[in-house]
C-alpha cells in the first residue's frame, strides 16, 4: 500500500510566522522552525512565534549552530524548506575541488541554507528576499544571485524565481520581493520549454499570472527552436563568485527566469491580474479607534511636510567639511487612501517625523495620523493584533517591515503543493534531453 503523502515544511528565519500562515492556509504542515535575532536579548520575533503556534518543533538559537550539532536539535525530515533571508554579501571563498567544499565569505544565513539543503536534500524549496539580490553588489552585478542559482545547480535543484509586487496581485500593500523556488531534479525531473515553465506552467506562473504574450520566443513554437539560454553559469560557485558581472553596469537577471543545471532564462513579465484591488482605505476603515499618540500635533505638521515635500538645497559633510547640493522628490502627503499603501519598512514606528512613515488623513476624525500597528499587520495580511505579545507598538512596526505579505505565500504554497501531488502521481513532466 502506498503511503499517503506528506506535505511537511521546515521553516528557517521564521520571524513572527508570515510564511507559515500563508503555508497553513495552502494544506502544508510546519514541523520545525527556527527564529534567532543575534542583535538582540529579547527575542521579540520568536517569543511571538511561539505565543501563536506553541513551542512544538521551534528552536530559538542560532541556526549555524544547530547546524553544526545536528543531533541535540535535529531538524526533522520534511517536503518543504522555506525562509526569508537577507541580503547579503555570498562571496565564495573555496573551490569545489577542496575537500571542504564551498564555504562563504560573508552572507552567513545563505550558507546556513545551503548546509541544510546539503544536509536534508528536501525535494522542494522557497525562499524570499529583497529584489535588490538580483542586482547586487554594485562591484559585480548579479553576482549574489548567481552564486545562489550555481550553488541550487550544484545540489541538483531547478529553479524558477520572480519579482512579486503584491499590490500588483490585489493585496492592498506595494512590497516588492523577490521568490525563488526550487524543485530537485531527480524528484520531479524537468520539461524542457523554458518558456513555458516560466509564463505558464510553472509554480510562479500558476500562482501569479503573467501575460503570455510578451514570451520570447513565442509558446506556440517553443520546443521547435534551439534552447539557447541567456546565461551559462559555471558548475563550480568558486568560480561564479570570482568571475561574474565582473564589468557590467546593469545585471543580466530579469524580474522572472528559470534555471536548470547551470542554464538560464530570465525575461520581464507583466501581472496578469484582474480581480480586486485592495487599498490602504480598506484597511484603515476597519479601526474604530485610534490612542491619541498616533494623531500628529498641528506644530508638528510643518516638519513632516518638509520631510515629505522637495528640496534642493546646500549641505555640509560633518565629516570632511565639503559644501554639496542635495536634492530629492515630493511624496504623496498625506499617503492616499484610494491605493495600495507604499512599503512598510522596519522604521515605521515611533511619533518622530519620517519621510518614509505613512501619514493619513483620519477617515473618522480628519485628522492627521501614523497607522497603528493593527492597521500595519493587515497591510501584510496577518490576523489584527498578531504581534500584540508584549512588545513595544515601535518593535511591532519593525517586525511588519521585516515581514512578508502572507496572501503572496498562500498563493505560491497551493502552486507548490499542486506540483508535489503530481510528482506523487508521477504525472509531472519529466526532462528531455535538447
């Protein structure tokens, strides 16, 4: 008898459980998960983790660490390895051909990863960060992201990534983030029209649609012209990190692309979306009230305008003493209410003036406000009140600008769950040579 299925995931930088909500909501089942903040005593993000989902399977230390004593916190097998990392620097510092393998120089939490990977060989993986990793450093554009692809190759994995902008999705909060999946080569094999994998049958196309029509060349013929890909990445990360972008201004990796054994594909894709369009008005219409701390004062309001509005004017380095002109655009002030919100960033908290913090004209009262922190975890598609555990409205702002939109997550984590029924089933395309 065959056994039923399982659809276990492993969560690695799991913050205050953004991926694991989306996740859940898709059919998948979170065993483990580790949170570990090194800057801090308090571990604020973990201690909320575990007030929503219970202390079962959740390890608060540091990941490396775990890694190198894997007997006394064995991370349990699973289906699914997921997490959001930073960006970082992924320098690779050994060859392939030593006998310790490939070590990083910096970007530590990607080797953490990778370790993992090595270590569980879990047939599927997503992972989520900044889209800047696309194009970083500015020394070698596109290196980073081409370590990460090379390193995948390297362990047997295909990869298919996309800049989302969840707004473009309806959800109401424009954040840019770039995902990265991956399915292991010999568990679900590959079929060989990268086009198609990347506008339609792929996990990121099923669960956000593109438009079709810009695919070069188009799908109707694909399979019928060579396969020629954009980029051939070398097999050794080694010689990616020594050798890559060395040279170019811009980075060769487009919003979308698709990657298997060091070949790749990348192109801009357009959203194909045509549902609802939530706003930042949706979700400010649900607070009934607002603590009188969020209201800006009327002698404050000049200095949140100039933070807000255009300048050009005459600065002095304190460092060196040097006279520059400085400039920069107007923003929307007050932010509207009939669009999606802009970015939550870690800095949102807090009653100082900010250029970046949104400031709204109260819809009850007319009066100029920061959002709450309520109103800050539905723009990411948490439940109200999610991160009310004890800490601080500053710190529950920083944790929604480290976190992820959870709609985006559910949608890709039913595409991912859909791909691993059929490779049960054996129904899933498999590779054909070129």
């Amino acid at each position: 008898m065959t056994p039923a299925p399982q659809y276990r995931v492993a969560e690695l930088f799991a913050g205050v459980g953004g991926f694991r909500l989306g996740l859940e909501d898709a059919g998948w089942s979170v065993v483990w998960s580790n949170q570990w903040e090194p800057s801090t005593r308090t571990q604020h993000a973990s201690e909320c983790y575990v007030e929503r989902f219970g202390p079962d399977g959740h390890v608060c230390d540091d990941i490396s660490a775990v890694i190198r004593d894997p007997e006394s916190q064995p991370i349990p097998d699973h289906e699914l390895l997921v997490g959001g990392f930073p960006c970082q620097d992924y320098s690779v510092a050994k060859p392939l051909s030593q006998a310790a393998g490939i070590q990083g120089k910096k970007g530590v939490l990607w080797w953490s990863i990778y370790d993992v990977l090595d270590q569980k060989r879990p047939p599927f993986v997503l992972l989520e960060n900044v889209d800047r990793l696309l194009k970083s450093p500015a020394s070698q554009r596109g290196r980073d992201f081409a370590v990460i692809l090379s390193c995948l190759a390297q362990l047997g994995y295909v990869v298919e990534w996309r800049v989302v902008n969840a707004a473009d999705y309806g959800f109401p909060q424009r954040r840019r983030r770039v995902f990265i999946y991956a399915h292991r080569l010999d568990h679900c094999g590959f079929q060989w029209k990268p086009m198609r994998r990347m506008y339609v049958e792929g996990v990121m196309a099923k669960a956000l649609p593109v438009s079709t029509s810009e695919a070069s060349p188009p799908l109707e013929v694909e399979g019928e012209l060579p396969q020629e890909p954009d980029i051939e990445l070398d097999a050794d990360p080694f010689v990616v990190s020594e050798t890559f972008g060395i040279g170019r201004k811009t980075s060769p990796f487009a919003v979308a692309g698709v990657m298997i054994e060091g070949r790749v594909w990348t192109r801009r894709v357009t959203p194909a979306y045509r549902g609802e369009q939530l706003t930042l008005g949706d979700v400010v219409a649900k607070t009934e009230s607002v603590p009188d701390k969020y209201f800006v004062s009327g002698d404050r309001v000049e200095r949140w305008m100039y933070l807000k509005g255009p300048k050009s004017e005459p600065r002095i380095d304190k460092r060196t003493g040097h006279q520059y002109s400085y400039s920069e655009g107007g923003m929307a002030f007050p932010d509207s209410l009939e669009n999606p919100s802009r970015t939550i960033l870690t800095g949102e908290g807090g009653a100082s003036a900010s250029r970046f913090k949104h400031i709204i004209e109260d819809p009850l009262t007319g009066r100029l406000r920061r959002l709450v922190p309520e109103e800050l975890e539905e723009l990411n598609g948490f439940p109200r009140g999610w991160t009310d555990t004890g800490m601080s409205d500053g710190r529950r702002a920083f944790m929604m600008g480290n976190a992820l939109v959870v709609g985006v997550v559910a949608r890709i984590g039913w595409a991912i769950k859909a791909e691993a029924e059929s490779c049960l089933a054996g129904t899933a395309p498999r590779d054909d040579a070129p």
